[in-house]
C-alpha cells in the first residue's frame, strides 16, 4: 500500500554534506552546512559546555520530564539574553516565552501558531532566506510571498526593493527578519536602515517575526547581535522572536532554542503561552531537558557566562580571520579588478560569493568544493590554511 510514495527530493542544504561524504577527493572542502569548525576543520564542543555538563553529573540530575514549556530557568535566561534582563518587556512579564526544538522547531511552533490564530495572515520572507523557511511555512500552512532583499548587481541588501514589498503586503502580514548575519547572505540592514524598516512595519501593522540563530555568534557580543530585536521592542510593537543555541553554545544536536512573543500586557502575555503550549503538547508533549540545563547553568554561573563570551567571542573571530584571508587572497590573485570588498561587508559565519549555480558546479566538479548552489559558502568550515585554494576555485570558476 505504500507503493505509490515517491521519493522525496534531497535537502539542499544537508544533501551537500552527504556529497562531501561520497567523495574520495583528498583535496575535499565541505563549506556547505553551517556548523563551526576549529583550524584542523574538526567539530567543536565548547569547554564551558563540557563544564556544564561535568557539573551536571557531578549534581545527578535526573531525567524527569520538563513541563510543556520547558525548563523556567532556562526561559526566563534565554529571554533575558535576547532582549537584557533591565528591557521594560522582561520586567513587565510581557515576553511569553517556550522552550522550542532549537530555532526549527521555535519557528515551526510559531508558524502553527499563526496558523491558527491569523489564518490567512501572509508570512513575508527574505529572497533569498535559509532555505527551511518556506517549508516551515508550508508545513504549518500559512501562505508566504518574499520581498526583495539580495542585489546581485552589488552583492549587497536592496533596501529600496525591501522596504517597498513589505508596504505592498497586505496589512497584518507577518514579516520573517533574521536578527543577525543574515543566511545566506550575510548582509544585515544598518541600524538607520533598521529603524526604516521598523517605520514600514509600524505603518502597515505588520507583526516583526525575528528569527535569531547567531547571537553572539556574528559579532562576538551577545547584546550588539540582539540590537535590531530591541529596537523593535523598545518601540512597544508585539513580535515573535525564534531563538537558537545551535551555533552560539554549539549544541547543534541538543535542539535548544526558544519562542519568545512579546506583547503588549502580562495578560496577553499568559494567554498567549497557554496556546503555545496547547499547540506543543500533541506534536512533541514536552521539550528535551539536557540543553536547557546546560544554557541554564552556563547564564545563571558567572565565572561560566564569562567563559561562555570568551568562547564566543573566540569562535566569532576565527571567522572573521578567515574572512579577511579569503578576501586578501581573492585581490591577490585575480587580475580582473573585479571589486571583492562585499565579503568584508558580510557578517556571520555564511559568505555570500555571487557565484551562480553553473558557477557552483564547477566550484564542486572541478575543485571538491561542496557547497549550496545559491553560492553561499560556510566560512565556518574553511581554515586559513585552505584560503588559497579556495580563492583559486572561486577565481576559475567566475571566469569561465
Ligand atoms: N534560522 C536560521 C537563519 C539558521 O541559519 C538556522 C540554522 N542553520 C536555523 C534557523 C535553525 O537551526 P537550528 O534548528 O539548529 O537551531
């Protein structure tokens, strides 16, 4: 009887990582998935993790389930991180915050969410955005249309383009915003081009939906990632806010990460978290307990939270060296004149080459180069030893 199900089309994103596996090429480089890697291009378990844990088992807590929103302390320190423990929201108990299956499911809670209670309401997403969004959308059905945001002729944000679709959407339309280093871009509006944004959504009674994967993890400061979610909540408008640990802590596979909605009373404030809690109780029951904890206990010890920014901050920076080698490289190398400073404008752990999906092939057929084919690169998964050999697949590759 299951004859008749067809298979289903590989992801783009984890699909490259299952091709960089296939290969024998010695010369292999897989810069497709974002997760981070050390110098050696090894998997990186941060030491305060590791602390974390040890103190964990050295406590013997136990593995009863979490309630279905999770575990409070590790609420109450993931809103504080996102909008700081001082934000009138936070202190007038306005945040209905739920502990989520990392973002994914944070958005995907969301999404079910919005379904349900603003059916028909349109969910407006970056072109391009991290792939996994519209699915998320179409999931939970709640239709979705995008609004201008890459420039191909500047490798930069089409701010005119972006700002004039979300006036033309329809009123009350749910606008995604990534609140950092933009994926797969890595183009972040400016902090004037932010308040602009803000206006339009203000104007048009829009509903900001963040999705935030990288605090700390784009600039190595916690409180700089989250500046564009507090602009918006310091002007009073309800948001929703998905957030991750994925990359920040490293705990990719943990799934740890959150849902947070702000409102504009405590009031709407439990409502709103009862129905998010009524949403998840038949889809997961309750969420895993082993993150949460290790969040908890690294935000709410000092000497860890210290340890924690140190490790950010250190994660943070090996990307931006690899960043500013690649590019010194690529003007080294290239005798085209072609303008490459739109890599050092990008932000985060993703760059953005401009590299069409011909382009793309020739990076992965002829150089073992894995990656997606919008011609994002993970810069995560390049060290400075590989630099060179990147630039020259790059350089063959845009002109040929
Ligand atoms: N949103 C964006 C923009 C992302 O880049 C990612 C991770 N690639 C996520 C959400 C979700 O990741 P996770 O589910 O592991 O938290």
């Amino acid at each position: 009887r299951f004859d008749g199900v067809t298979m289903a089309p590989p992801d783009p994103i984890l699909g490259v990582s299952e091709a960089f596996k296939a290969s024998t090429n010695e010369k292999k480089l897989n810069l497709g998935v974002g997760a981070y890697r050390t110098e050696e291009l090894q998997p990186y378990v941060l030491t305060v993790v590791k602390k974390a844990e040890n103190l964990m088992l050295q406590r013997g807590e136990n593995k009863e389930y979490l309630p279905i929103e999770g575990l409070a302390a590790f609420n109450q320190a993931t809103a504080e991180l996102l909008f700081g423990a001082d934000n009138p929201v936070i202190k007038e108990q306005r945040v209905a915050t739920v502990q989520g299956l990392s973002g994914t499911g944070s958005l995907r809670l969301a999404a079910a969410f919005i379904e349900r209670y603003f059916p028909g309401a349109k969910a407006l997403i970056s072109s391009p955005t991290w792939g996994n969004h519209k699915n998320i959308f179409n999931d939970a059905g709640v239709p979705w249309s995008e609004y201008r945001y890459y420039d191909p002729k500047t490798v930069g944000l089409d701010f005119e383009g972006m700002i004039a679709d979300i006036k033309a959407a329809p009123e009350g339309s749910f606008v995604l915003l990534h609140g950092c280093a933009h994926n797969p871009t890595g183009i972040d509006p400016t902090p004037d081009q932010w308040e602009k944004i803000a206006d339009v959504i203000q104007e048009k009674n829009h509903i900001p939906f963040f999705d935030v994967a990288y605090q700390g993890f784009a600039s190595g400061s916690l409180d700089a990632d989250a500046a564009s979610v507090r602009l918006f909540a310091a002007r009073g408008m309800e948001l929703l806010v998905a957030q991750s640990y994925s990359k920040n802590l490293g705990l990719y596979a943990e799934r740890i990460g959150a849902i947070n909605v702000v409102l504009t009373s405590s009031d709407t404030a439990v409502r709103v978290k009862s129905q998010l809690k009524r949403l998840a109780r038949p889809m997961y029951s309750n969420p895993p307990i082993h993150g949460a904890k290790i969040v908890a206990n690294i935000v709410g010890d000092p000497t860890l939270f210290s340890e924690w920014k140190a490790e950010m901050e250190m994660m943070a920076g090996r990307i931006k060296n690899v960043r500013q080698k690649l590019f010194d490289s690529l003007c080294a190398k290239d005798k085209s004149g072609k303008d490459w400073s739109f890599i050092l404008k990008q932000i985060g752990m993703f760059s953005f080459t401009g590299l069409n999906k011909t382009q793309t092939e020739n990076m992965t057929n002829k150089w073992h180069v894995f990656m997606t084919k919008d011609g994002r690169i993970s810069l995560a998964g390049l060290n400075l030893a590989k630099c060179e050999y990147l630039s020259d697949a790059i350089i063959d590759s845009y002109h040929n």
